[in-house]
C-alpha cells in the first residue's frame, strides 16, 4: 500500500471563492480528492486499525497506529490526514456514545460505508472550548442546535459530525455537551474548503448550523471531557504524522526548506 502513492491534487485556482454546498462545491476539484484515498484506505482494511475486533476493527495499539500514519505520511500526507480526521470521532463516539449510537456509526465508520467529520473550532474559540458559543436548546425528542463552526476537515465529504454545543452558557466547560449530527438535516450548512496552505486534499470548511434538530452523543455537560479524552488519543497521531513529513519531506517542503532565509543570528544556534 504505502508503494502505491495517492496523486497529490494541487489546488484548484479560485476555489476559495466557491460558495455554499451543492452544485458548486461538487464542482470543486478538491471534493472527488477524499472518495479516491478513502477508497485507499478501505481497501487496506486500515479504516478500523485502533478498534476493538466486534466492531470490526483490528485491535492494534497507539504504538502500531503511530508506525501506520508516520509511514503513510511518508507516501502521501493527505491519505493520513483523512485517517486520522476518521478516527477522531470514532474515538468520541466509542467514549460517550449509547451501545445504539455505537452499533449505529461504528461498524459502519470502519467498513468506510460513512464519513465523519469533528466541527468544534469556532471563528472565536480554538483551544478555549468553554467559550464555545454554539448554542444547544433542549426540545421535546432531543436539542436545537444553532450556531458557527470553522476549519471543519473533512466536512465537504461528511455524512455527519460530531459537534460541541453549549448547553448551559453559565457552567463554563461544564455547560458543553457533544452532539452526533447528520450533515443531511435541514439548517446545515457546508461552506466552500478554506485556501490553505497544506493538507488541501482534505477539505477544512465553515459549518453552520441552523436551529438542526439532533441528539445528544454523551450525558450533558460531558462535552468536555469527551472531547478532551478523543483530542489526547489523536494528539500522538498527529505527531506521528509531523514526524513522518519530518523524515521524508516532498519535494516542494525540500525546496520551501532549501530556499528559506536564514533564521535571524539570535535564534540560531552557535
Ligand atoms: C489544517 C487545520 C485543520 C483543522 N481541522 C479541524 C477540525 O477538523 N475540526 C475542528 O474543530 N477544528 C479544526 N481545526 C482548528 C484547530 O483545532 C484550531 O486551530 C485549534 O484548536 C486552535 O484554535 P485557534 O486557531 O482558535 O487558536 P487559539 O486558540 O486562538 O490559539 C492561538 C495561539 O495561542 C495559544 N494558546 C491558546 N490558549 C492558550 C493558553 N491558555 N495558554 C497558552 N497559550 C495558549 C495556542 O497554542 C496558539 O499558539 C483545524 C485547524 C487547522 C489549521
């Protein structure tokens, strides 16, 4: 697998001024980048790599996962981008999900029959998720959820999204609650993917929810530390990733590095 490299898509120009879902996002060249490494993926039976075997999953360790991203990384850091934006909600999910929502979303997670994507950042709240401004109403059969998310990876090809909502505005991070919520319901909204710099492969979008009606993925007031636990699990990933580019750079970070200016003389070592 890791012989056979990804192409590597280039940005499309002007995609940055695509606008909304639908019709123009599908024509963004961006958006058929994730089916084809998803595909990849699923063929190598590494979608379920870290889960437990009556999911379906291979039961390997972080030890192992870390080995399998750094090495991908190595070939194409975009198809382990998308791997590791896959596990994140997985591991949201199998902390604070219900055995219904687990059965649900899991198997299927794995088998590659559903995508996902983590939208917590908020254009005022990154690290701070007390902050988080995203409000969540109780109504009779579940909650409304109103609100901005940004730098969504992955959201452009998501079927659903694991989300962070305030529930209780007056509790600090205890008033954040964690949502499953399915990228089809009315009031979702999927902006055009951010013109980033790298990882362009795997779209970072704005989300915006809308009054969406959906239930909750964990007790209320657990937001939190759901987040937390699935955000410590994936931290080693995306080390693993760093060191993976680190070691086996492509040719344009060869170049990026050859041509940098040098650092000034205060920073550097003697
Ligand atoms: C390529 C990319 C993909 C992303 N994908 C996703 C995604 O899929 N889902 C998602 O929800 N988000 C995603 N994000 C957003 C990312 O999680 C946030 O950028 C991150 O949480 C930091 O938030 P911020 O950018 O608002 O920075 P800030 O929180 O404003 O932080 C700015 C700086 O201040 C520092 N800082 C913040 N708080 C403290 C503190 N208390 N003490 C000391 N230093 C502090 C930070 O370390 C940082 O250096 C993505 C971002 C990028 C760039």
């Amino acid at each position: 697998m890791l012989r056979d490299r990804p192409q590597c898509d280039q940005p499309a120009p002007g995609t940055g001024d695509l606008a909304g879902r639908g019709q123009q996002l599908r024509a963004c060249p961006l958006h058929g980048a994730v089916p084809r490494r998803h595909a990849l993926l699923i063929t190598q039976d590494a979608l379920g790599l870290p889960f437990q075997p009556e999911l379906g999953g291979s039961g390997e360790g972080m030890l192992t996962c870390c080995l399998v991203i750094e090495e991908l990384t190595r070939v194409c850091y975009n198809t382990s981008y998308l791997l590791v934006m896959t596990w994140q909600p997985f591991y949201a999910i199998s902390h604070a999900g219900t055995a219904e929502q687990k059965e649900r979303f899991l198997p299927p997670l794995i088998r590659g029959e559903i995508k996902f994507s983590t939208a917590n950042t908020e254009p005022e709240a990154g690290s701070d998720m007390a902050a988080l401004k995203t409000r969540a109403r109780p109504v009779p059969g579940g909650y409304r959820i109103s609100g901005s998310k940004v730098f969504a990876s992955n959201a452009a090809a998501a079927d659903y999204f694991v989300t962070f909502a305030n529930t209780d505005p007056s509790a600090g991070g205890k008033g954040i609650t964690a949502f499953i919520v399915d990228a089809n319901a009315d009031g979702v909204t999927v902006d055009a993917p951010e013109d980033k710099i790298g990882g362009r492969a795997i779209p970072s979008c704005a989300v915006t929810f809308d009054d969406v009606e959906e239930n909750r993925l964990g007790a209320e007031g657990q937001g939190f530390v759901t987040a937390a636990t699935c955000f410590t699990k994936v931290r080693p990933l995306v080390g693993a990733r760093a060191v993976g580019q680190r070691l086996h750079p492509t040719r344009r970070q060869r170049r990026a590095r050859r041509d940098r200016p040098p650092a000034p003389r205060n920073h550097r070592r003697e």
